[in-house]
C-alpha cells in the first residue's frame, strides 16, 4: 500500500481547517468582526494549538484514547493561563468581548481530534509543518472574514474609519457572518474544485 502523498501546504488550501473541514467555525461567526478581534483570536489560536500540539506529541502512544484525549485537554488548559494572562496585556477589552470562546480554543478541534487522527500518524518534521500550514489557513480565513466585516458592518479597517458608501450593519452580527462564512466556503470549494479537480473527483 502506497503512503499518502504529504502536502506542506495542506492546511491552508486543499483541506482549510474553516472553509474546508468546518471545524472552528465559531469564533469565526460570532467575534470575528473586527480586526482587533481577529488579531487577538488570531494570537491565542495559533499560540495554544502549536505548543500543545507539540507538547502533546510526547505522549506515550500506548495509553488509552481515551486517556491521551484528556491528557491533551489537560496540556492545552494549561498552555492557556499563560496565553490569555499575555493576551489581556496586549489586547485589553478584547478577551472580556470574545467572552467564551476564548477559552474554548484551548479545546479546538485541531487539538482535540486532528492530532490523533492525522498529526501524530506523520513524522515529527511532516508533523510540524502540516500543524503550521493548517494554523496559517484559519488565521487567514479569520483576518480575511474580520476585515470585510468591519469595513462593510462598521465603515472602519482596524476602528479607524474608512470611506465606505454604503454600510450593512447585519453582517456584523453572527448571522452576518454566517452568510459570508458560507460564501466564502462556496468561492472556496468552487476554486479547489477548479484547479484540483477533486471535488469533480469525489462527485
């Protein structure tokens, strides 16, 4: 049997942990609607899912499922006080607005379940450089959606205003972006399935 081909960049375009795989989608929708937002979910996402995958990459492979899946949510609940104790002092206001879901990237779905069922099957450099590309992927997909968002909802681009005509301030609420997540998962699939092929594949 023929190992899987590895894709460096996999995370980020053929298999985007947002527009791809819908996992960590809230965040997106619900506080991704400004830029400050983003940047501070931008930091506490990609700072906890790097150091606890890694850290968690020690594991011994031999214990249970079961008791590895809580021993990763243990390692990424405490790479967290230190990251949201950095994040208050860089972004203040902006953790208290998150609200919950800054806490809960501490258990995002990469930690979670992409570590058993897809980092830690590759070799530790595959590991860390397909661990970075899928981090890229929702940093991107956030900064993108936060950024249209503020400019269309608000009129502003990092709360200074912006020349903006005509505002639309639904978009940011969460069913605003919702709607927008959801275009831009369609523009997405639509321009995979064109360069790769594979959802005409997989059809």
């Amino acid at each position: 049997m023929s190992k899987k081909k590895f894709h460096p960049f996999e995370g980020i375009w053929r298999d985007n942990t947002v527009l791809s795989s819908l996992m960590v989608i809230s965040p997106v929708i619900v506080c991704g609607d400004t830029l400050r937002n983003a940047a501070a979910l931008i930091y506490a996402f990609s700072a906890i899912t790097l150091l606890s995958v890694l850290i968690s990459s020690f594991v011994p492979k031999k214990l249970p499922y079961a008791a590895k899946i809580v021993i990763y949510a243990l390692i990424s609940s405490a790479v967290y006080i230190p990251v949201k104790l950095a994040a208050q002092e860089f972004f203040p206001g902006v953790v208290s607005r998150v609200g919950i879901y800054f806490p809960l990237l501490a258990v995002n779905s990469l930690i979670v379940f992409q570590t058993e069922a897809k980092f830690f099957r590759m070799p530790k450099k595959h590991m860390l450089v397909s661990l970075i590309s899928y981090i890229i992927g929702f940093d991107a997909v956030m900064l993108i959606t936060a950024f249209v968002r503020e400019l269309i909802a608000y009129g502003t681009i990092n709360s200074r205003m912006a020349d903006a005509d005509t505002l639309i301030s639904g978009l940011g609420l969460p069913f605003g972006g919702f709607i927008l997540l959801g275009l831009f998962c369609g523009v997405y699939r639509a321009l995979r399935s064109l360069f790769t092929g594979e959802d005409k594949e997989a059809d």
